[in-house]
C-alpha cells in the first residue's frame, strides 16, 4: 500500500519495476499459508522454526506474527500445531490483506501485467465477500475476528475491526454504521482529532486500566475519498471527556 501511494504521488515506475514481483510473492505466501479452511480468510500463524532461537511454532509465535503482542483478542483462540495456525479468522490481517491485494492490483495494471490484475481482482472480490459473510456483525454493527473451533465471534474490538475500509470492503452504509457507534460514542472508542485510540474497547468486561494501555493515533482512508470518522454533534453529546483529550 505504501509503494501504490509513493506511485500516486510521483508517478515513477522505477520503485514498481524493482519491488512489485517480491511483494506479489508475499501476498501469495500469504494467501497460501496464512488462510484457513473452510472460508479461506486470513489468520495467523507459526510455522515450525529449525534455526536458533527456535521460537517459532506456538500459540505465543502466532501472536507475535500480528504485532499485538499482548492483545486480548487471542486469550481465548485455540492454537493448531496440525495446522501451523490459530483457529481464527483474523478480520485486522485479512483486512491488510485485502489492502494490499487491492494495491497489488493497482501496480500491475500501471505495469501492463494484466493477467495479475484479473487474478488479484478475483482474489480480492471473493475474500471481501466472503468477509462481510462471515465477519461482519450486524446486530453489534462492526467487523469481529471469528473462532472457527467454536463458530462463534470473538466479541473484543481493536481497531483493526475497522481494518476491512482499508480497501473499501465495508460498504458505505456499514462504516457509517461503525463510525456512529463505535467510534464516536464513549462506550465506544470515543475518537477525536486530539484524543488517541486505544488498541482494546475499554469498558466492561475491564481489559485495561483506564489510561494504562498503549496510545497510538487511528485513522482510516476509505475508497480514496476522506469519510467523517466522528460527527461533532454527536462527540458533543456523547464524549465529552475524550472530546478534552481524557479518557
């Protein structure tokens, strides 16, 4: 996604040329190692590890491959040593995912390689769909990560639940349903241009102290076009404490 937005902005194929046959070959090991049966979705994983440290391979590893060491959204996820994977549809990497396959897609047609854009738009449209199937919860109105062994939603958020704008899967309708609910309100993630989101809701069950977690500033594009993330009427009524940079 990062080489598409220099190529947007420079409109220099050199990077292209140099970069886009090894990043095509990381979205296919992707596709082909970090899916799992039976949707196919993205999930994560450890495969075995035969070189010092020899770290790899556990429960623990598979969480380190998402970034959120800690995170509790994987306190409760079976881990398959069979399988080189969590038994999880992971809706934060299989929403980079289709970010980059999306990218991906864009790049080889600027190179000229349509036979990649038919397959990478293939991809796309089959995962994307098969996204708002499986993943999306309309009764709670956002995206959740899925527990195959359970064939139930795993109902702690982060902001990867927000993951699937990245590459315009969520449909207007449905990041309008999530920005008003879970972004802007206070038992939400109450988000403003000052106040930082939280990796994980706060609120009941209680996952962090309040003010304790780690801060990192979110922000989404959504179909190239800017999307209204919090309404300011609503932040008025709803977050008054974020809305003063408190939490």
């Amino acid at each position: 996604m990062i080489v598409r937005e220099h190529f947007r902005k420079f409109k220099d194929k050199r990077l292209l040329e140099l970069l886009y046959d090894d990043l095509l070959t990381w979205n296919d090991w992707v596709f082909t190692r970090r899916t799992l049966p039976p949707k196919g979705l993205v999930s994560v994983g450890s495969d075995v590890v035969t070189s010092p440290p020899h770290d790899g391979h556990t429960k623990q590893a598979a969480i380190w491959e998402t970034g959120m060491d800690n995170s509790p959204m994987y306190d409760q996820v079976t881990w398959s040593a069979a399988q080189n994977k969590m038994l999880i549809y992971d809706v934060g990497m299989t929403g980079e995912f289709l970010g980059e396959v999306e990218a991906l897609a864009e790049l080889a047609a600027a190179l000229g390689k349509s036979a990649d854009v038919a397959m990478l738009k293939a991809r796309q449209a089959k995962m994307a769909a098969t996204v708002n199937d499986v993943l999306w919860n309309a009764t709670l109105g956002l995206y959740f990560n899925y527990q195959v062994d359970t064939d139930s939603f795993n109902l702690h958020t982060s902001p990867t639940s927000f993951y699937p704008m990245l590459s315009g899967t969520a449909t207007p309708e449905q990041a309008l349903a999530m920005t008003r609910r879970w972004l802007s309100k206070h038992s939400g993630y109450c988000l403003n241009t000052s106040a930082p989101a939280p990796p994980a809701l706060p609120g009941p069950p209680p996952i962090y102290e309040q003010g304790s977690f780690m801060s990192g500033r979110y922000s989404s594009d959504f179909q190239d076009n800017a999307i209204c993330i919090a309404d300011p009427t609503c932040r008025a009524q709803e977050c008054c404490p974020c809305a003063a940079g408190a939490w």
